[in-house]
C-alpha cells in the first residue's frame, strides 16, 4: 500500500491542499482567500478558525476522505533559525510560532494545522525547509551596525526543491554544486547555494533585496528614517509599505503578474519602466551573490511564478548571462516538498528532526 499524505501549505492569499499517495499526487485543492476578508485580521494566528472552516469545507466539498492519511506535513514559518530539513511538529514549535517571535507570514499556520488534523487521527505531523532555515556563512549575517544582523528567511522550500532538480539535470550531487536560486514570487529572495548549503540569501520578508510584487525590496536608509519619525505614519502603514503595498503594487496597484504582462504588451510605458526597474534589481542582486562564489557558478536558476513571464526572463537574462549559464524553473513545487519530504521520513530514508 502507497504512504497516504495530505501536504498543507497557507500562503497570503491562498491555502493549498495536496493529497499524495506514494510520489504521486492524487488531489490538488487551492482554496482563494478574499483578500479584504484576510486584512481583517489583526495576527496571522488570527486566521487559524478561518482557514481551518475552509479546509474542512473543501475536503468535504470535493468529498475528500482524510481517514485513511498517513501523516500530514504543512510548510513551515518563522521558526528559530534551524537547518533544511524534515521536522517533527511539536509542543515548542507550535508555542513558538503561535508567540510569532520573529514575525508574521502566512506559513506559521502550516504547522498548527497540520497537528490539528492529525491528532485526530493520530498520525504524525510535520513541516518540511521552512522559511526559517538558516545555513548562512558568519560573514553574511554582519551590517554595519552592530545591532542589527542579517536574518535568513526566504523560500526555502522551493529554493531547496528546485536545487535538487537542477542537480539531477546537472547530473551532479547537489553537495557539489555552486548555484545562484532567484524564487521570484510574490516577494523575492536569491539564495546563494555553495555546496548544498544557502550561505548568503536576502530576506525576502524585511526590506532586503530587490523589489517584488507587494514588496518594498530595500530602500535607502536616510529617507526612511525621516519617514519613520515625520509623525505622518503609523507603524503599521509603514510595515504595510514593506510588506503587501509595496513594490510593483505601489507603483501600478496590482501584484498580478500575468496583468502587468498585459499592459506592457498593450503598450503601458509605466508599467513596463517600473517592471523593468524590479528585474534590473533582481540582476543586480544575482551579480552581488556572484561574489560570495567568487565567480564559480554552475548555474544561476530563475524559478517562482514571474519566472513564467518571457518579459521578466529576458531582462534579467541579458544582464546576468555572462556570469553563468541559466535555467529556467518556473513556478513552484511546493506541494511536492512538502510530501517528499515526510515520505522520506515514513519510508526511514530520511530522519525527522525534532525541534527545540
Ligand atoms: N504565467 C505567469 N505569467 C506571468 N506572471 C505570473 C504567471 N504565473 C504567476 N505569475 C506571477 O508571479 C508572481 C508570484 O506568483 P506565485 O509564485 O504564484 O506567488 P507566491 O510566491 O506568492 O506563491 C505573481 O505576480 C503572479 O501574478
Ligand atoms: C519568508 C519568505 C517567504 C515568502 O516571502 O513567501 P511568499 O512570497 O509566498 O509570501
């Protein structure tokens, strides 16, 4: 009999339900979150009574039977920095996230969801590469102010996924290999992967790195600061300005890529100088991590919804072909992480962590 999985992964405007049976996925469900009924609530955590009634609703809906799962893995949040991995859903983690120690994103529900359908069945939980993992070098985490360090969190998930990928195109052990990962999505992150480990990567959540869909990306400090301080914000506007209004939606009022596409090709002159200001951000930090490998890359790897956009592949490929052949991954294979990753463990090929 096939190791029966049901993989959860809570995204900002969606949640994504899969069920597999061995390797193979048997039912995919993505239940659309309005996004004036998201912005309702205060927390993430918030949203745990909202996302499970949709869940429950749609398995019954497409009249899903969940009995006879084996385990259940959700995507992971922001959890302590750990190592890439599978991990065990446990009391720490789950108080951990719930206290939302190092902030809010949608995937902090995967692990309370998760444990609350399988302790009904009694199987076990788990999180795969969550967006906490962090294999960073010393030299990365520094700035030059002492208080403040640079934080690995990014998309670990589909970064690590798309990595082993490329290896078996490569036809190299992933352990071997130099690679830049761009997972340009709703927000952006570039991973630097030197032999299997993400030693450098701008946080995608907190104004580092290029500029994205709903992401501000960074900005200069001193203009901030004035902004911070003029009276005229609250703390949350400016968060919101970050994160969610920021980037392409700031400028063109939408995240949606496959709209901007459009209105480039129907000749929107904004639209196509602002989209080209993100891929020229997104060249320029792929030319910033060809320094960490000083030079010796395999592969930079474009992946991630926007990677689907020939617009977006063209300008970031003319800038940054020089420095290493690319490959191209678009979209992302999320679901298949997640259950791989607890197949690996319920077939004993792999280990679970346990978190502390
Ligand atoms: N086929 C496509 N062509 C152009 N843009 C796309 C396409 N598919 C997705 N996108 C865009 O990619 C961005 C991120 O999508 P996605 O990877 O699904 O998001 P997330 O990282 O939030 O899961 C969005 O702007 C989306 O509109
Ligand atoms: C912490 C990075 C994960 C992230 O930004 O995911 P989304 O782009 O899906 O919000």
């Amino acid at each position: 009999m096939p190791f029966k999985i049901l993989a959860i992964n809570p995204g900002s405007t969606s949640t994504k339900l899969s069920i597999f049976e061995d390797e193979k996925s048997v039912y995919n469900i993505n239940i659309k979150h309005d996004s004036t009924e998201i912005l309702k609530f205060e927390h993430i955590i918030d949203q745990y009574d909202f996302r499970m009634h949709a869940i429950t609703q749609s398995l019954e809906k497409e009249k899903i039977d969940i009995s006879s799962l084996d385990a259940v893995v959700g995507r992971g949040g922001m959890l302590k920095p750990i190592p890439g991995g599978t991990y065990y859903v446990n009391d720490a983690m789950m108080e951990y996230i719930k206290k939302a120690v190092r902030g809010e994103h949608a995937s902090n529900l995967g692990c309370i969801i998760a444990h609350h359908i399988a302790s009904q069945y009694g199987i076990p939980s788990f999180i795969v590469d969550p967006v906490a993992v962090d294999e960073m070098e010393d030299i990365a985490r520094y700035t030059g102010m002492p208080e403040i360090k640079r934080d690995s969190l990014f998309h670990a998930l589909n970064q690590k996924a798309v990595a082993m990928k490329a290896a078996k195109d490569l036809g190299k052990p992933y352990k071997e290999l130099n690679l830049i990962i761009a997972h340009l999505g709703g927000g952006i992150s570039v991973g630097v992967h030197k032999k299997g480990k993400v030693v450098d990567v701008n946080n995608a959540l907190d104004g580092d790195g290029p500029m994205s869909p709903e992401r501000s990306g960074t900005v200069p400090m001193g203009p901030l600061y004035k902004m911070v301080f003029s009276g005229k914000y609250t703390l949350k506007e400016i968060q919101r300005k970050n994160y969610g209004q920021g980037g392409l939606v700031a400028y063109l009022g939408t995240n949606d890529g496959r709209e901007i596409h459009e209105r480039i090709v129907n000749g929107d002159e904004k639209a196509k100088f602002i989209f080209e200001v993100m891929c020229y951000q997104i060249a320029k930090e792929i030319g910033s991590c060809s320094t960490v490998l000083k030079g010796e890359i395999d592969a930079i790897i474009l992946t991630g919804g926007l990677a689907y956009d020939e617009i977006a592949i063209q300008e970031i490929s003319d800038r940054v072909k020089f420095i290493a052949p690319i490959l191209i991954y678009p979209g992302e294979d999320e679901m298949e992480a997640l259950a791989l990753g607890a197949l690996r463990v319920l077939k004993g090929e792999d280990t679970a962590k346990e978190y502390k």
